[in-house]
C-alpha cells in the first residue's frame, strides 16, 4: 500500500490537482486500485471511491477506512507528507511502525517522461523563448527589475502558462544566480540576465537567457563564448548510460582552458516535470545512470562577484542516442 498525501505526487499518479492546504487529502495506491481520502468540500472533484470527512471530523477515521479497504500490506508514504499529515497517518494505522519511504521508487518513476509530458515541456519551453525575446526587445533604459519581471510575468498568464520562478537581473546583480527582482534601474552597457520559469498544463520549463544592452562591460564577450561552449560541451556529453555526473563534468572541463572553472557555482542542472526542480540531479559526482526520457535543464554559468555573470540554460529530453534541446 502506497500512500500519498503531497499534491504534486497525488496529481502524477492520478491527473487531479488537489490543494487542501491545511486540510488532509490522501491517495492510496493498492495496487492497480486507486482510493482518495478527501475534505467533504473536495469530493467532487476526485473519481469514485473516495473516503470523505467534514470540518471537525478526524480525516484519521477516513484514512483508516481507505488503508481497510486496500487490504494492509507493506506500507510505503510518500516522503514529501508534512508532519501534520503525517499524524493523521499515524492515527489511522495504529501507531505504525513498520514503513518505508517511497522516494527513491517515485522520483525515479516521475524521472522518466511520457511523450505527452515531454511535449508539454517543451510548448513550455517554446512560449518562454518568446516571452524572454519580447520583454527584452522593449526594455528601455531606466526601467526597473521589478517592472520587466511584473511584464514578464502578465506575458505568460496570457499565454496560458503558470508562471513559476522569475528573475531579471541588470548589472552587477547578475552575478548572484538566485538575486530575485529589486528596484535596480537598467542602464546602458548592462548585462541583462532573464531566468523563467513556467508550466504548460502543469508541466515546466525554465530557461535563461543572458544579454549585452547596449554595449557591455570588458570581457563579457570571452565569458559569454567560454559559458556558451560549456553548454555545448554538457549537451553533447547528455546521452542514455552517461551518468548525471559526467555531464556536469563536461561543462567544468570546457572553462577550464580560460581558468572560469572557479567562477561557476552551481550545478550544471536539475529535472523538469509537474515541479521546476526535480530528479535528475545533474551535478558533481553524481551517479544517477540517464536514460531515454529524462528531461532537465542544461544551465552553466560564470559569476564574477561585483561586475556580472553569465549563464545560459535549455531545457533537454533523452532520447535515442543524445539529447534533443527543446
């Protein structure tokens, strides 16, 4: 018995979207069975059978129901249960003490996409490069970061999408990879650094685009061929059988020959599905074995602490004998 109580995981194993926030909602996979434990004001919107509690019931009792139905067994809970769920659990299966973490099973499940969840990924993908070439076609000197975000974030919703995450950094700020949106104003001669993040039909994709406005400061040209050829190198390295780690490495290896190795200080990138941030981890040492059907981020970058930074990201599937940028 598998029981899942983390919207995101509730919706992989059942395409509906649930958001109780403080309320419980669970899912119990009992083999090829499926059967919701819900708030009474959620009840319509999960597929029979479900066991269902009102406001100042115990959703324990539901729970405990649902776990009777599926007939006991191995009990494995989804990882992502918040402690106040978790409580509810522990009522209903009589202090448990017996149990496993389903994570590693989960996460190497939502690791490999569908055809359809790939090709949501990349119409999200495609509507981000043009929101990204839009916004950055109008910016104006003058104008803040937080108002190219706020424009940015309009574009998508009109598209349809969810935005996600969303950086605009001018400057000096671009070399802090994770600096959200302040009042800093773009001036002439600016790196521009656009990060979005948003999903298609629940599916994201995340990209980052770095520019020169009008002119840029020394070096950036040399920094922006070094982190582009870095992509290039990871991209090519991106193939089923490669583990995550050898694509990182291929990335730091081609910044070594200009000595820009030091300046990237992050991962090289990270899977894509129903959350921006999600298996494959594709980072230092990391062992996970690729196959056809991962999806993540490509995303290197050099960071020069109080002038600015580069980093350019695509978002790639795995599939036959490479990657595919989508």
């Amino acid at each position: 018995m598998l029981i899942l109580t983390s919207p995101v995981n509730i919706r992989y194993f059942s395409d509906v979207e649930l958001e109780t926030y403080e309320r419980f909602a669970a899912l119990l996979i009992c083999g090829s069975r499926r059967v919701f434990v819900v708030p009474k004001l959620e009840e319509g919107r999960v597929p029979g059978p479900a066991y269902v509690y009102s406001d100042g019931e115990d959703p324990a009792e539901a729970l405990r129901r649902a776990a009777q139905e599926c007939g006991g067994g191995e009990v494995e809970v989804d990882g992502r249960t918040t402690l106040r769920a978790w409580e509810v659990v522990r009522r209903a299966l009589g202090g448990i003490s017996t149990y496993k973490i389903a994570d590693e099973y989960i996460d190497g499940l939502r690791a490999v996409k569908r055809s359809d969840e790939v090709d949501r990924i990349a119409k999200a993908a495609q509507a981000i490069r043009e929101v990204i070439a839009e916004a950055y076609a109008e910016l104006s000197p003058g104008v803040p970061e937080r108002k190219a975000a706020a424009d940015i974030y309009l574009r998508l919703v009109e598209r349809g999408l969810r935005p996600g995450p969303i950086l605009v950094q001018f400057g000096e700020n671009t070399a802090l990879p994770h600096q959200g949106p302040t009042g800093r104003r773009l001036r002439e001669g600016d790196v521009v650094v656009i990060d979005v993040t948003a999903a298609y039909e629940g599916y994201y994709a995340d990209i980052t685009r770095t520019f020169a406005f009008r002119g840029g400061p020394p070096g950036f040209r040399e920094i922006y061929t070094a982190v582009s050829e870095a992509q290039a190198a990871a991209i090519a390295a991106a193939r089923p059988g490669v583990q995550a780690g050898d694509v990182d490495r291929a990335a730091r290896s081609a910044l070594m020959p200009r000595g820009l190795e030091r300046y990237f200080i992050h991962r090289t990138g990270h899977g894509l599905g129903l959350e921006f941030h999600e298996a494959p981890n594709i980072a230092p040492g990391e062992r996970y074995v690729l196959r056809s059907g991962n999806v993540f981020t490509v995303e290197p970058g050099v960071y020069i602490q109080g002038r600015f930074g580069v980093r350019i990201e695509d978002d790639v599937a795995l599939d036959g004998d490479g990657a595919r940028v989508l």
